[in-house]
C-alpha cells in the first residue's frame, strides 16, 4: 500500500526502471503536466505559436528552446504565484524546423533568439505540487532576456582591454548572454545562470596574438555555428574580443524585469556550468562552480562582504553586489591511498586572485579572470571528469558535485583517487550486454565537507558517494548501499536537494541503453548512497532542474532536447514529445502526486 504522503522527500515510491518510451515517466501514484513549452507565448502579444512558420518577432516573445536550469523565487506581491526562471542553453536544428523554406541566415537569426533566459509567472493548481503558467498579459514580471538584452559587466575585469569592442569601447555593457546551462537562486532572491559552451559560436581568422587563449576555451577557426555570418560581432577577425564577454556568471533580479542584468568578472570565465551559492558561517557568500570539459577544474568563490540580513530594498541592493568582490579560488584534490577501500581524500583551494591582487606569479587580476583557465593551469589544480553542477545541501551542509564523465581518463588523463575509472561497463541498448569500454563513461558524484563546516576556509575533504554505472558492474559504488536494489544510473549533470536533505540528479547521456532521468538518493543514514530512480524523460531528451518546491510536493523538470538521437531528422524524429505536434517540443514540467 503506497504512503498517503504526497512529500516526495519521504514517500516510498516503486522505482522506474529503464525504458525507451517517449513520454515522461513517474512511479504510479504521480502525474505530470506541462507548464510550458518552446514556442508559448512569454510576452504580451506573442503571436500563435507555428513551427512552419518561425520569426525573430515571434521568437523574441516566446518561450525559448531547450530549457535547462529551472528556478522558482517568491512573487513579490501575489501569494498564489511564484516566478519561474528558465535558461535555454541552445538549440537543435533539425528538431527545430520541421519544414524547410528558411535561408541560412534566417534560421541562424531564429536560432539565436530561442537562446537566453525566461522568466515567467506561474500559478499554484488545485492540486498541492500543481502549477499552470499565467496569461502573458497579466503577468507583468514576465521576460525574454535574448542576444540583444544588455547586460552590465561587474568586478575587477568590466573594462578590461580585453572585453572592448566596436560595438562597446567602455568594455562593461555586452549584449545578450548565451549557452546558459545550469545555475542556481542566491539567498537574496536572484537567479546565478552559467554561460558553457560559448565557444561554439565564434569563427574566423585568428590573430596569433589571441590564439593560445582561444584554444584553451575550444575556440576555432570554424567554431560550429557560423553566426558571424549573420553578426560580423561573432566573427573573430573582426571583434577579438567578443568571444571574452562570454563565459561569465550571469545575475537576474526577477523582480526587475526591466533591469539589466550583469556578469560578474570577479566568479571566473571559462565554460560555467552553473553556481551555487551557500552563506558560510560567519555570514560570507561563498558560490561553488565547476567548468565542463574534460580536465577541467572545480572552482570556488568567497565574497569580501558579509551578506546584509533582513529583506528590505536596501539589503537586497547590497547583496547584489556580494558578488563583485572577493577572491576566486580552484580545487586540488589529494587522495589518501586506495588501502582503506575508499575513494577518499583532502583537499585545498588555492587562491586565484582577489579583486584586488593576483595569486599567481606573473598575471594580474584582469588577465587572470578573463583567461582564468590559463591561469589555473600555472598552479596545478586537479583535473575532473567534466566538472557540472556544483551545490551545497543546506541540511547536511555537505558540497556535492557531478562529474557526469571523462572518455579520455586513462589515456589524455592519467588516473588519480578523485578520477580513478579509466574502464568502465556500457550498453548500446536496454536488452543488450554490459561490455567494458575505454574511461569512465558512466560518472560521479563528489561530496565534499568544508573543514570544520567553514565554506570560507581553504582546507576540505572529499570522497565519491557514486561510482555510477550499472550496479552489477564491478566498478560501481553507491555510498556502501546494496548494490543489488539501487537503479543503474549514468552521467548525472545537475544535482538539487529537498528539504530532507536527500539529493536529487538528473542525467544527460546515459550510456545503459536507457533514457535519461531523475533521481533520489538519501545521504545520510542507513539509506545513504540508494540510488532510487523517479523519473524518465522522452527519447534523446536530457533531463535539467531538477528542483523540488512546495514542501517537496512538486518536483521541476526541464525535458531538454527531446528526440536528438544520432541523425535525428524531421523525416524520422526521435520524439514527438509531448505530443501536441508532430514534433519535439523542450519542455518544463512538475510532477506532483495525484489528487
Ligand atoms: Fe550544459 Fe555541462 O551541461
Ligand atoms: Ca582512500
Ligand atoms: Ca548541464
Ligand atoms: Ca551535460
């Protein structure tokens, strides 16, 4: 007999078990709806949406593609709203224009007005967990932040040399953000949202003067999406420096709709995922950040001032500027030997630079947060396994970081206690065998315990909660838990917590011949390191958020990329979730138990 409790943090649930179907999936005793999808109008007058007939006007008021990181502040003023914020990370062509009839330009035009962020204001259903989207025009918060909106750069690097431009000689105003994938809501009601995979928009002649910097962040002469055809500003031979007003941490105040956002030079640049924010003991803003790519590095930022308490207007304006100054710091992490059976160890953050003085010989602050890759490369950091979200749990106080894989651990990257897999079980379908392949192909999480509970201090300790993967896999490992009743899973990407403290993953790429999904796995306890799979998305979906709310009655998930399987086309598409066309549509949901 099922619990009664519709609390997702405490209710025993029958686990999903891996599947193929094109459909979100929920244990039995929970449903989901669709609160918004690509296309649906955000802004007032945003036209029918029609994905026969798309359009920067129509595009600019609605919602974008792909949907990744999902947050929900308080509505300032109506108690039976909240306001929904929403990345869209990219976008995915030939899911995205069922019928030809485009130019290239046009459809590179379109394509970059699906990028950027939404905020949109949702109302509670009748049923506890349940929301619906607010009418655009009565829904006055709502917005398209998009590639012209234009955002103040903040910190030590706003006015940087490097960040001018034609277009922006001060170096401090940039237009647009893009690539946003994770982020995280700051405890002073604002939205942090990561600028990744940036590089890929860039292409043209490279001056050798920039070239080593280029290459360090993935960024070619061919890049991949040719839009300097389109704006000569993302042609490298023409504005060098555009490429380093990208790959910042972003800031929102959903409040302000008609604000300008800002990117905060003092957090780093490289391929942010997201950050997270925690208040350390003595009341500093302490945000945790990792940079996705193979090799790449955890980083950790601690602010100078201590956070304003109260919820006034004048709080709220100095805590939006915690993030302007303090000192950025990367991780190095030791392992204490394999003897013990654990994959465990210490660890330090070394200091970068403050906003005011540099920690690595021969760089100052400005060089070292716009190329703050080369920089961390001069002292020696730990090189992780694809290094994604990064947050702390309020309730344990614990850090906990997905590494989602590496396929080039054990050949480009020797192994070390923190990376150890360089072989690792995968299956090319559901039916099929587990066969060993090259690196480690399935991930981990990473828990990290700030020395004596201090996030302000340099020194902590780590150990790996989940050697991913399928538990019959000799190399997993799932927190000491029975490996005979945990779910497989592979490649976790975001990571959330509800008010329990269990931590919640979802997972991009899994590599068992499943689809991608959400999980919850207690940290504490004898439950500690069960890995209980909640959910499945679509086929060729990756699942983002996730985020419980309501009393952990609701939980969000965006459905990223449904139906982009190998050689997905029109022709043949992956997915026609969620089956309100004969397309895929990138989603957000909240699943709630059934009323
Ligand atoms: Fe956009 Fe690192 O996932
Ligand atoms: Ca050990
Ligand atoms: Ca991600
Ligand atoms: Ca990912």
């Amino acid at each position: 007999e099922a619990n009664p409790s519709a609390d997702l943090a405490t209710t025993p649930f029958r686990t999903v078990p891996p599947n193929r179907r094109d459909a979100v999936v929920v244990p039995d005793g929970f449903t989901n709806d669709v609160v918004i999808r690509w296309g649906d109008g955000v802004l007032p007058g945003a036209p029918r949406f029609d994905a026969y007939d798309q359009s920067v006007a129509a595009a600019k008021k609605q919602f974008g593609y792909n949907c990744d990181y999902v947050g929900l502040l308080d509505h300032p003023s109506n108690r039976a709203r909240s306001v929904l914020v929403v990345n869209h990370e990219y976008t995915t062509e030939p899911a995205m224009f069922p019928a030809e009839g485009y130019t290239d330009a046009e459809k590179i035009e379109i394509e970059m007005y699906n990028h950027g962020i939404s905020v949109v204001e949702v109302k509670r259903g009748a049923t506890p967990g349940s929301w619906n989207r607010v009418a655009p025009r009565n829904a006055p918060l709502n917005r398209r932040i998009n590639v012209d909106t234009t955002f103040f750069v903040t910190g030590p690097a706003a006015g940087s040399d490097r960040l001018k431009t034609t277009a922006d000689p001060s170096g401090t105003r940039v237009k647009g953000t893009l690539n946003n994938c994770a982020g995280g809501m700051t405890p002073w009601g604002t939205v942090l949202s990561g600028e990744e995979n940036f590089n890929q928009y860039f292409a043209g002649t490279i001056d050798p003067e920039y070239a080593a910097s280029y290459a360090r962040y993935g960024i070619s002469a061919t890049g991949s999406r040719n839009w300097g055809s389109v704006d000569p500003r993302f042609d490298l031979g023409t504005e060098p420096n555009e490429p380093n007003r990208f790959g910042w941490i972003v800031e929102v105040d959903p409040r302000q709709p008609k604000a300008s956002p800002r990117k905060h030079t003092m957090l780093g640049r490289f391929k942010h995922e997201g950050a997270n924010v925690i208040i350390s003991r003595e009341g500093y803003a302490v945000a945790y950040m990792g940079d996705d790519e193979r090799g790449d590095y955890l980083y950790k930022f601690v602010s100078k001032r201590k956070m304003a308490k109260g919820r006034s207007g004048a709080a709220r304006d100095r805590n939006k500027k915690l993030l302007t100054e303090g000192t950025l710091y990367v991780a190095r992490l030791v392992g204490d030997g394999a003897e013990d059976g654990t994959y465990d160890g210490t660890g330090r953050w070394i200091p970068l630079c403050s906003d005011t003085e540099s920690f690595v010989d021969g760089w100052t602050v400005e060089d070292i947060l716009v190329d703050t890759r080369l920089a961390a490369d001069a002292v020696a950091p730990t090189r992780m396994d694809r290094p994604e979200d990064v947050e702390p749990n309020l309730v344990n106080g614990r850090v906990y970081a997905a590494l989602t894989n590496n396929s080039q651990r054990g050949t480009r990257f020797p192994a070390d206690e923190a990376n150890p897999i360089t072989t690792s079980q995968v299956r090319d379908s559901l039916d099929g065998e587990l066969t060993p392949a090259a690196g480690n192909n399935n991930g981990y999480v990473l828990e990290m315990l700030a020395a004596r509970g201090d996030h302000a201090a340099p020194a902590f300790t780590w150990n790996l909660l989940l050697v991913c993967g399928d538990p019959e896999a000799q190399e997993t490992y799932f927190g000491g838990y029975p490996k005979e009743e945990v779910s497989p899973i592979s490649c976790p990407d975001n990571v959330a917590f509800d008010t329990k403290g269990n931590l919640w993953i979802s997972t991009d790429g899994n590599r068992l011949g499943s689809n991608d999904g959400i999980f919850r796995v207690p940290v504490a306890g004898a439950e500690r390191g069960n890995v209980q799979q909640f959910l499945t998305v679509p086929r060729g979906a990756e699942a983002c958020g996730p985020l419980l709310t309501d009393g952990d009655r609701a939980l969000w998930t965006a459905v990223q990329h449904p139906g982009e399987l190998d050689g997905s086309s029109f022709d043949e598409p992956g997915s026609t979730w969620p089956h309100t066309d004969d397309f895929p549509r990138p989603s957000v949901v909240v699943t709630y138990r059934r009323g």
